[in-house]
C-alpha cells in the first residue's frame, strides 16, 4: 500500500512539473521551496528503498540480529530520516540561485 501511495504522489509531482504549476511542498510541514527535480529524487529513492523493504519482507528468512548491527541499521536510519525530511532545506544550501536552463547550453551547436 505504501508503495502505491508514494507512486501517486511522485507522479503527481511529475505531472505538476511538466506543466509549469509553481507549487511549494509541504510535505514534512510549511516550507516555501517550490516543488523540483530533488523531490522527485527523493520520492524514488523512497520507492526503491520501500520496494525492497517489501522484497525482504516476502523473503521470510529473517537475518540474525546484533547488537552492533542493529544499533548500525538504527543509525543508518535516522541518518537517512533526516535527510529525507530536511531535502528542501539541503537544496536551498546547495543552490546557487541562478535559474538553469532547460535544454542546450548557451552557444552549442544543434
């Protein structure tokens, strides 16, 4: 079910960015950090990860736990909840400001 959830919403950015709508994604609370490419990044990146949360779980050979190695999974995970939470504010840090332009570079040949 999740899976299909985060495909809706992804394709619902999609659909938003191809046709120009300037929408603000307030997914993880109020930001005004118009939706982009990151977001659509980020929701594959979760349908991967969730896909193959479901490929393990049917699976069924449960892995033996550690405690080291939980405490390194917990770890990875928070480390991962807090980029995915904070993906607007980590693309405001790392963007210049200058607009990009779609499709050939300036003075390129056809």
């Amino acid at each position: 079910m999740t899976l299909l959830l985060l495909a809706a919403f992804t394709t619902a950015i999609v659909r938003s960015l191809r046709s120009g709508t300037k929408a603000s994604c307030a997914c993880f609370g109020v930001s005004t950090a118009p939706i982009g490419r990151r977001h659509v990044v980020r929701n594959t990146v979760l349908l991967a990860l969730a896909a193959f949360g479901l490929a393990a779980a049917l699976a069924g050979a449960p892995a033996p736990t550690q405690a080291a190695g939980v405490l390194i999974a917990a770890f990875g995970a928070l480390v991962g909840a807090l980029l995915v939470i904070f993906t607007d504010e980590l693309g405001t840090l790392f963007d210049d400001g200058v607009p990009r332009a779609s499709g050939r570079v300036r003075g390129s040949a056809p």
